[in-house]
C-alpha cells in the first residue's frame, strides 16, 4: 500500500519517487554511540535503557522504511467482530531486514549481548494510530528478554505500568532515539503508544532475540508459541 506521510517535517528531503540519498546511514556497528545512555530500573527486576541520538540518518531511515516496506494491514478477529489493528506492521528475520538493521542489531549484541536477530517495524501514520498495553509474546520464551526499539521520525509518546500497579512512567520518543526494556519487563510490566491527536508519523523498528535464555526452558504459559507470534 502507499505510505502517507509528511515530508516537510524532516530534515532528509525525498525527490519525486520519495527515496533520499541513504549516505547518512550507519554502515557499521561502531557508527551508534552509547554515550548518551540513561538507564531506569524500573523495580528490582526491570530497567528501561534509553538512549537519545543513538541512530545517525534516522529520518533518511525513516523516509526509506516508509516508502520502501510493503507494510501489512493486520486484522484480528475479536468474537464476532474484526478489527483493524491502528497501525501498520513488517516483520523479516534479522539477515532479510532492510539496511542498516544488521548494523544496528550487531551494536545492540554487542552491548547486550543477546543474540537480536529479528526485526518488525510499526508504522504509525498519524496520531491515530497506536498499540495499546502489552508485554510482548517474546516472554513466552525467555524469562528476561531484551526488546530495543529505535524510534524513526515524529515525536510519540512511550508508556510503561507495572502490572502490580502504580504510576504510569511516560517518555517522549524523538527520531534516531533508542529505548531498550530487559529484565523482566515484558512478564511483569506493559507498555504502549496511545493515540495523540495531531502527532505526525512515526515508525519504530523492533529488535528481539528468540533463544531461551539461559536455562534454554521455557517460561510460564509457553507451551506451543510459533515463531511468527514471538514479537
Ligand atoms: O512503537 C513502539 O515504540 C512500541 C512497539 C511495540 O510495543 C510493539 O510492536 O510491540
């Protein structure tokens, strides 16, 4: 489908078929830094990393992903009714993910050392779009996985609430920004990007690890979880 967004609002101008010149992007894992990384643990079991800048070129990375994905309209059947998911989704493993995603995931082994090796992407094109609380499926396989997201062109709105209770945290994702949650986030805390009104499109790029941690055992409720629901 054709993605819609707003050019103007970005620093990498496309011509007339919407690509960029694609120099500004990383051709390697040492082109991130890391020295601008906050770290908030969450509670004596979750931290949520998050580093602003991290990514050169996101909004040539952006206008890529926005042009180039076939991104899907994902559907899904709630009782008697279908819904239509507020967002748009692509997902690849980790070798057939659009450049510079190796680069990225290789910088992200390195530091976490858990082995990134799937990619999906959301596409929110405008402030109706959102995902609403979740932990994701990757915590039916991993007792303390580590989901880093790097967030590509319009400021969003990042929610995160412990399933125990209390206060919502919220922060502001801008493009090239990294927030990475480990520990025992996705079991024990959700998140979200809720709808804002007059925001402008966002897409964010998603890397998680499949292995089973360190024990190799799965975790609660994982019996028979496929591989395309580990998201
Ligand atoms: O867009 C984001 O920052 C969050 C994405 C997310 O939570 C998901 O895809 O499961």
């Amino acid at each position: 489908m054709t993605a819609v967004f707003t050019p103007s609002l970005f620093d990498a101008v496309p011509d007339d078929t919407g690509r960029v010149a694609a120099d500004a992007l990383p051709t390697g894992p040492a082109d991130v830094s890391w020295a601008a990384l906050h770290r908030t643990e969450l509670d004596e079991r979750s931290w949520v990393d998050v580093v602003p800048g991290w990514m050169p070129g996101a909004d040539v990375w952006f206008h890529e992903l926005a042009v180039e994905v076939a991104w899907n309209q994902r559907r899904r059947r709630m009782f008697t009714q279908e819904i239509v998911e507020p967002r748009l989704t692509c997902g690849w493993a980790l070798d057939e993910a659009p450049s510079p995603a190796e680069h990225l995931a290789a910088a992200l082994v390195d530091r976490y050392r858990e082995p990134f090796d799937r990619v999906s992407a959301n596409f929110y094109r405008d402030g109706a779009d959102s995902v609403a609380w979740h932990g994701d499926r990757v915590r039916f396989v991993h007792p303390r996985p580590v989901v880093a997201i790097v967030s590509l062109g319009a400021p969003r709105r990042f929610g995160l609430r412990a399933l125990a209770g209390g206060d919502t945290r919220w922060l502001t994702l801008c493009g090239g920004d990294l927030l990475v949650m480990g520990g025992r986030c996705q079991h024990e805390w959700q998140h979200t990007v809720p709808k804002e009104p007059g925001a402008g499109p966002r897409i964010s790029v998603t890397f998680r690890h499949g292995d089973r941690g360190p024990a190799g055992a799965r975790t609660e409720r994982a019996r028979d979880v496929p591989a395309w629901a580990l998201r």
